[in-house]
C-alpha cells in the first residue's frame, strides 16, 4: 500500500494500514515532513515502526531499491529519495511532489492501492491522474474538500480504469480479482460521524452501515445464573482470566459458533450492539405560525394574562351592579376600555366608577397591546432565520463552531434525531444556513464570553462538542463547561495528535467519573480511508485485543462460500459469520437475526464480520494476510 502526503493524516493512516490491517506500507512525505514527529498512534507496534522510521530517516539511513511488492502507497512529493524499510513493515520516501518519478520509486506499478492525502486538491488530482497511467489495476483514495468536483474525479478515474480493463477484464471491479475502484474521501466527511458517536456513546469506535450505528461491547462472563444481554451477534470470547487453567487458549477467540461460547461460559465477550439516541427529542418548531410561547415571551405573556383577568372582572362587576344581560356588560365594558364614546351620564354612580376603572384598564392595556405587535413582528422576522434555545431544553448536545467540520457534525446528530443547540461566533459561517434549514437553536456569541453556554443551556446538556478551529478555544471552552458540570461529557477536536493526548489525560485525572474525548481530525479519518484503500466493501474494524475483525459488505453472487448455502452452513468459525442482509426496494435497510435456514441466494448483498486472513480468502485475494 503507497500512502502520500504532507500531514499528520499520512502517517496515521501508514499507521492504521499497518498496525490494523497488517498491510505493508510505503510512506511517500516531502523533505521537511521527515523532522516532524508523527502523531501518536493507537496501537503501540505501529507506533514503534513509525518512530523507528523517523529516527533511521533523522540519522540518515536511507537506502536504494524500490522495495516492497503489492501493498498500499501513501503519496508525497517529488525530487524523490528512496528510503529504507525499517521493521514494523513501513518504508518511508522523501519526495518534493508526487509527480511520475517518486510515484514510480514508490512502487505505485506493483502497489495494489495509493493514497493521496495532500492538503492540495489540485496535487492530489494531479498525482491521481498520473498513478491511474502508470497503473490501471491501481486501487485509489483521494482526500478532496470540494465534493463536487470529487463526484466528477472520481467518475473520471473509474472510467479510465474501465477503458484500459476494456480488452481484458472488463471492468475496474472485475477480472483477475482486481478492485481498481476510485474513492474520494474528505476529513469533514469522515470525522463527523466518529464525533456524533464519541457524543452519543463516548467511544469513536462505532460502525455505520444501512443508516445504523453499531459498536462492540465487551459484555462480563455470566454470574450467579444472570446472562448478559446477548447482542445482535457475538463476535469473539475474550483471553480466560484463569491463566493456571491447563492447555487454555490464552488467545481471544473470534466469531465463535454457538457451542464455543456455551463452553466459555467463563470467559467475558464481545458482542455487536445496536446504538441510539433514546433522551428527549427537539421540538422542530415547524408550521405556518410559531408556538403561542415562542411568539411571545413570558413577561409578556403574564402581562396580557393580567389584563384579560381585568376586562373579565370589570364585566362581571358591570353585570352585577346594572343588572344587564352579561353580553351587554362585556359589550360596554370594552366600549370604556377603548374610549368609545358612550359616556354614563344619568346612570349609577357604582356604573360610572365602573367607566372611570375600565377607561383606566384601557390605558394601561395600549403599551401592552404595542409591545405585543412588536414582538410578535420580531418574533416572525426571525422565525425563518435563526432559533433560540426553547425554555426546559436538557439532554441536547451543545456543539461549538459551524465550520466544516461542525456542519457535518450537526447534520448527522439531527440525523440521528439528537437534540443540538450550536454556539458560532461569525454571524457569516457556513453552518449557519444549515442550523437555519434543520430548525436548530443557535446561540450567536464568542463562547470564550461568560453568559455563552449558559444561554445554551449548558447546564442541563448531555455533552458538550467544541470543534471549532482553534484549539485553545475548544480547550478554553471545555474546562469552562466542567467548572458548570463536572459529569459533563466533553468532546474535543484539537489539530495535534500529542496536544490532544496530553488533554485527553489531564482531563481524565482531574475528572474520572466524566467522560472525556479528544481527538484530531486526523485520528478520526483514518480509518475511514483506511478501510477505502481494503476496497469499497470495507465497513470499518474493531479490535480485540491484539486481534482484530474486520465488517464488509459482499455480493454473495460469485462466492462459492456463500452463494446457494443456508446462513448456518456458511458461518465459519474463527472465518467469516453473515450478520445480515441488505434490503433493496422502496424500503431500504438491513435484517439482522437471519434465521440459519435461510439460503443466500446470488441476488443477495450480505454485510459479514471476518478475521483478516478469513476475508482475504472469501474474496480470493493472495499474498500476505495477517491473522
């Protein structure tokens, strides 16, 4: 695999490919990138290789040879300068710019996927081009912000990809195995949902397929007869406690079948759960006129509560002492309180005392008729643009920043139908206009200013999201929200992977029963680019222990492992498990728990959990494979 770039997104995806996947990587980073420490990775062996790298690349030790077979290239710059490959199975290159030269010293012919994550579209475009040339069969991930124009690229790639299969294979996602397919990724796109899901579970470690949210739990062995909630699936039995236990498999054990988690009754697990949001839903606010409390406010409200009670008791009063019939009272009384003229003379003296209080009602009902017309005109000049926070609100998240990244956050928490109340301080920001179209409270205001989060209901919030683009601000903020909370949970996106790490730990000490996350956007896009260098039917993969299970989405047509069997007979264990089947129609979607009777017919689309060497088998793909 070739990964290039000029960020801290390279080399944690060099990292994820190599420490999750267990691909061998070839590192392509300009000249200056080589003094810049990498950020610090998940897994401790990744982390190993790529500090070992950067210490042979300080010292000098580079070598010649363009090394390493198939794999996934990781693109830098030109002026190439091949380099060695220490141990951990990333080799690093230094390169001005990646034009055909360093792609070729990188092994970009022999690689079977490349990465372009440059901070440039127009470098990232430009090296795409020039790799699909070199290598029709090439698998490519480019990192692009303008989406737009993505679509288009990546249409274009593909259909040179098809062009030069034309006369052979017949296709970029078909003939001799090869996925030759195009992915145009962007950070906002892939770090937005693994922030909704660190707010919405405290963990970025979730899987989204079919417009779910999935995540593995790790459930304790049963005790005193109570089982844990089973899941939608178990996917692996943990290491056994018990080390003395003789001939134990000290090993977790993934995708089990049934009689192998009877047996380990023991031995905690690990099982594939559903995530949703279950708190108080947001009042959309929607209709031809706004709520009645949200026209007008709540002084307001009382003060023309107040004088309706008046006109009330001073018709009433009227009734008694004349006599008349209650309508004709009411009637009059509203002719005294708007200074018609029907002045009592030669009636009662108790029906012109009468006519001197309701003409005094009416004086005092104008101002509150004016303010009323006023707010209410207020209340609809606004109505269409920006809401605020309605009264009672708790249990919202409080997201802070409409920026790219922010903007992509809220529309996947509404999307989720959790309750956001956003705070931006540029009344110009690009989010806004989506707050505007979702009907989102907004709180407009510099939130390193006192009174900002309390007007966002900080207080009753379930979490607090700071993602703007200045990391002293997100800090500022966070440590403000848990000085107002301290069980708050806190979600910061902070640009420095060691910064984020040093917060994250301080956090944690001074608040341990507070859910704490900080991450950079580059920690939460790798995976996403990741699992799009393995190829498109690459969902995600979570850990276990020292293993790891991979999720994918597979035709069953073309698998002789699946294809015409039932779902019990093409569960293999330690392998491959089908967790469920994709709906196509009108009504889109997945069905969990298939029924092991059910037979797979060619049709059918499957999403599976694999170990690495057992997906790389039910694909038919060769060479080296991890366990």
């Amino acid at each position: 695999m070739v990964v290039c770039g000029d960020d801290g997104l390279a080399h944690r995806l060099a990292a994820e490919l190599r420490g999750v996947y267990g691909e061998q990587v070839t590192l392509v980073v300009p000249a200056s990138e080589r003094s810049v420490r990498p950020p610090v990775v998940v897994r401790a062996r990744a982390a190993s290789a790529l500090l070992d790298r950067m210490v042979n690349a300080a010292v000098g030790l580079t070598g010649n040879g363009n090394g390493g077979g198939s794999g996934a290239a990781v693109g830098g710059t030109s002026g190439t300068s091949p380099g060695s490959e220490p141990p951990g199975g990333v080799r690093v290159m230094e390169a001005a710019e990646p034009n055909e030269a360093a792609l070729a010293g990188a092994g970009v012919e022999r690689a079977d996927a490349l990465a372009l994550v440059y901070d440039d579209d127009e470098t990232n475009i430009r090296a795409a081009l020039t790799a699909r040339r070199l290598n029709p069969r090439l698998r490519l991930v480019l990192r692009l912000y303008n989406r737009r124009l993505g679509q288009h690229i990546e249409e274009l790639l593909d259909q040179a990809a098809a062009l030069a299969y034309g006369d052979s294979d017949g296709g970029p996602e078909g003939g001799a195995g090869f996925d030759a397919s195009t992915t145009v990724l962007s950070d906002a796109d892939t770090a937005a949902p693994a922030l909704a899901a660190t707010a919405l579970t405290g963990t970025s470690k979730v899987l989204q397929t079919g417009g779910l949210m999935l995540r593995a739990v790790e459930r304790p062995p049963a005790r005193d007869g109570v089982s844990p909630v089973p899941g939608l699936a178990t996917l692996a039995l943990l290491s056994p406690t018990d080390s003395a236990e003789p001939g134990a498999d000290q090993g977790p054990a993934l995708l089990p079948d049934a009689a192998a988690v009877r047996a380990g009754d023991g031995r905690a697990t690990v099982v594939l759960e559903q995530v949703s949001y279950a708190g108080p839903s947001l009042p959309d606010g929607r209709g031809v006129l706004p709520w009645f409390g949200s026209l007008f406010s709540r002084r307001l409200r009382w003060s023309l509560a107040g004088m309706v009670g008046c006109v009330l008791a001073l018709a009433v009063a009227l009734w008694v002492v004349t006599g008349i019939h209650p309508l004709s009272a009411f009637y009059l009384t509203l002719l005294d309180l708007f200074a018609i003229d029907d002045p009592a003379i030669g009636e009662s003296v108790g029906r012109q005392i009468l006519q001197l209080l309701s003409g005094l009602v009416g004086l005092l009902l104008l101002p509150v008729l004016l303010a009323a017309v006023l707010e209410a005109l207020g209340t609809f000049r606004t109505v269409s643009s920006l809401r605020k926070p309605p009264r009672g609100l708790g249990g919202h998240v409080v997201l802070l920043g409409l920026g790219k990244i922010g903007t992509r956050v809220l529309t996947r928490l509404r999307e989720l139908n959790i309750p956001v109340v956003c705070v931006e301080s540029d009344p110009e920001a690009r989010g806004l206009a989506t707050a505007r179209r979702l009907r989102v409270p907004v709180v407009l205001g510099d939130v390193t200013q006192e009174g900002v989060l309390e007007a966002a209901k900080i207080h009753r919030a379930h979490a607090l999201m700071a993602v703007t683009s200045a990391d002293t601000t997100n800090l500022e903020a966070a440590l403000y929200a848990r000085a107002v909370r301290p069980d708050l949970r806190v979600v910061l996106r902070l640009y420095d992977d060691d910064f984020a790490t040093a917060v994250y730990r301080t956090l944690r000490a001074a608040h341990p029963r507070a859910s704490t996350r900080s991450r950079s956007v580059s920690h939460l896009a790798a995976p996403a680019f990741a699992g799009a260098m393995m190829g498109r039917q690459i969902l995600g993969a979570f850990p276990v222990e020292r293993r790891v299970l991979l999720f994918a989405a597979v035709d069953v047509g073309g698998h002789p492992q699946l294809e015409g069997k039932t779902v019990g007979q093409a569960f293999r264990a330690g392998s491959w498990r089908v967790l469920a089947r994709e709906e196509s129609g009108d009504s889109p979607g997945l069905t969990w728990d298939l029924p092991d009777t059910y037979v797979l017919r060619a049709s059918d689309r499957v999403v599976l959990a694999a170990t690495r060497r057992g997906l790389a088998e039910l694909l038919g793909r060769r060479g080296r494979v991890g366990a």
